[in-house]
C-alpha cells in the first residue's frame, strides 16, 4: 500500500490539481491515485465537468472519499465562484488534508491558481502540485488549441506523456526532445494509462531523510536489468567506492530524456548526497550517512548496460 503524503504547512489543505487537454487521460489518473491507498476519509475530490452530465463523478463515487462536481461550466471562466464556495463550504464540513481537482479539459490552471490566493481561501489551502496529462497523440497538433494547450503544459511542475502505447517507440524519443526544447525545465514522465510510481508523483524537491529503502527490488545484485513488454526499463548500481563529483554531474546532464527517473544515494569523496532525478530535472539534498551508492533508474527503452558503464566511469580510482 503507497501512502499518498502531499507536503502540507501549518495545517492547511494540500491541493493538487489535475489538469489537461480533452481526453488525455485526467481520470484514469485519478482512478490510480485513488487506488495507492485505502482511507480516503480525509480527501475530497473536485471534479470539474464541462457539460450537464457528472460522467466523472459517476465513476469515482465508489472511491470512499467525498467528490464534489462542478457542472456546467469550465473552472477558467463560470465556475471560479462555485468553486471558490464549493471550497469553502468543504474545509468547514470535512477538514480534509488534502483535496484533489479535476479540472475540465478546456480550464485554464492559472484560474485556480487565482481563486486560491484570495484571502479567505489562503488561511487553509495551498496549491502545492499541478499535474498536466497530455496525450502524446495530440502533440503533434499542438499549434491548433492555442495557448490555452501550453499554459497546462507550462504551469505543470510535472507533465505525464501518456497513451505512448498507441505511437511508434521510436516517436517517443522524438516526442520527449520537442517538449523538453518547447517548455524548458519541464519534468517529464511517458506513461500508458497514467500508470506512475506514485514516489515519481510525489517527488519532493527536498526529499526527506527517512532512511534508504533496500535494494530488494533488484535481487541484491550490484547491477542488474529487466525489460517489461512495454520496453520500460529498471536497473540498478551500487558501489561502495566514491564517485567523482564533476564527472557525475556531466552523466547527469548528459542524460536522455527517456530516463525520466534516477533516485538513492551518491557518495563522493567529501560527503554522502541524496539524488532526486525526475524527467529531466535533478534535485539534491544532505545524506546524513557515509553510506555506499545506492541507485536505482527508471527509464524507456534505454540502453542499461551503456549507462551503467558511463557510471562505472564516474569511479575515482
């Protein structure tokens, strides 16, 4: 069971809003997030439906939080007093921890951004996460939907590329290069039906020290690679001596953009450092013990064993 912990201050609600193009795939994300745990008494989930019928809703009624539907209306333009109210209304029925928007696939992010800076609303929420879904079929036609398209795209701290099933893999190399070179900075993850480690989901910039988890998962073996038939790629590397430092950071920056995740601890030779590497971007933090390295890499259809030898070369010998 993945617990789901959005990083909340003085007590306040921690929002994530879900957004997205029409049909990307918003849902279905939803639906897994909903699934990683099972108290959901203290979430309440908004969905945002574009139209008179709560389809959304509907289907996530079973999940055991409470859902909330705003019909009728987009949350960039009608609906910003409802929600506002139906956000008010719920801190004081529910006192939930954290609250989860599905906005409508034509809603502008930067509207919820501005209905949760008012006063009334900033004593008890913060707007922590934006999640964009995009449809890798779509990208292709981007110029045709405007800015609206891009300013999910470019307010997201993390972008699921998703349906990569139905494209030739050798667009998805394509696909990730053109993003990454459009929205810079962007982090990144392919995905097939919004399927995610809920820990890549929740990727804290400052990770906490809660202790190195075991490498378990790869059968204790120093290194070791296993393919999915969806030519998703995992493997790991540990080494007990330190890595030079400035021949890392050029492994790091030389990274392609299908290794969307590179995460444990890296020991140098003046100290021990926790590395967070999400689709494309690499977040470091102390690593308060002289503990080996320790790395586990997530990645799509990537070359393991060339990378593993471009570590083993950061060695200092």
């Amino acid at each position: 069971m993945h617990e789901m912990t959005p990083q909340k201050s003085n007590g306040n609600a921690g929002i994530v809003l879900l957004t997205g193009f029409l049909g990307s795939g918003k849902t279905t994300l939803l639906k897994q997030i909903l699934s990683w745990e099972t108290d959901l008494s203290g979430t309440v989930v908004v969905v945002n439906e574009f139209g008179d019928v709560g389809i959304d809703g509907t289907l996530l009624k079973n999940s055991g939080s409470n859902v909330v539907e705003l019909n009728s209306g987009c949350i960039c333009c009608t609906l910003a007093a409802d929600l506002k109210q139906s956000l008010d209304r719920n801190w004081k029925e529910f006192r939930p921890s954290r609250i989860l928007i599905e906005s409508s696939g034509v809603a502008d992010p930067t509207a919820v951004s501005s209905v949760l800076s008012r006063s009334s609303l900033k004593k008890y929420m913060t707007l922590e996460k934006i999640i964009a879904v995009l449809d890798a079929d779509v990208w292709a036609a981007r110029e045709v939907f405007g800015p609206l398209f891009f300013n999910q795209l470019e307010m997201a701290q993390l972008t699921l590329l998703n349906k990569i099933d139905l494209l030739d893999k050798g667009l998805i190399s394509t696909l990730l290069e053109e993003i990454h070179a459009e929205i810079p900075n962007s982090q990144v993850v392919p995905t097939i039906h919004c399927r995610i480690d809920p820990e890549v989901l929740w990727a804290d910039p400052k990770p906490k020290m809660v202790g190195l988890k075991p490498m378990d998962f790869f059968n204790n073996q120093t290194q070791r690679a296993t393919v999915d038939a969806s030519n998703y790629v995992t493997f790991a590397f540990q080494s007990d001596l330190p890595l030079d430092e400035a021949r890392f950071d050029a492994f790091l920056s030389q990274l392609p953009y299908e290794m969307f995740r590179v995460k444990g601890s890296v020991r140098f030779s003046d100290r021990t450092m926790m590395l967070n590497y999400v689709g494309g971007r690499a977040e470091w933090s102390p690593w308060e013990s002289d503990v080996e390295t320790q790395l586990a890499f997530i990645g799509w259809h990537v070359n393991s064993e060339d990378l593993l030898e471009k570590v083993n070369a950061c060695i200092v010998s």
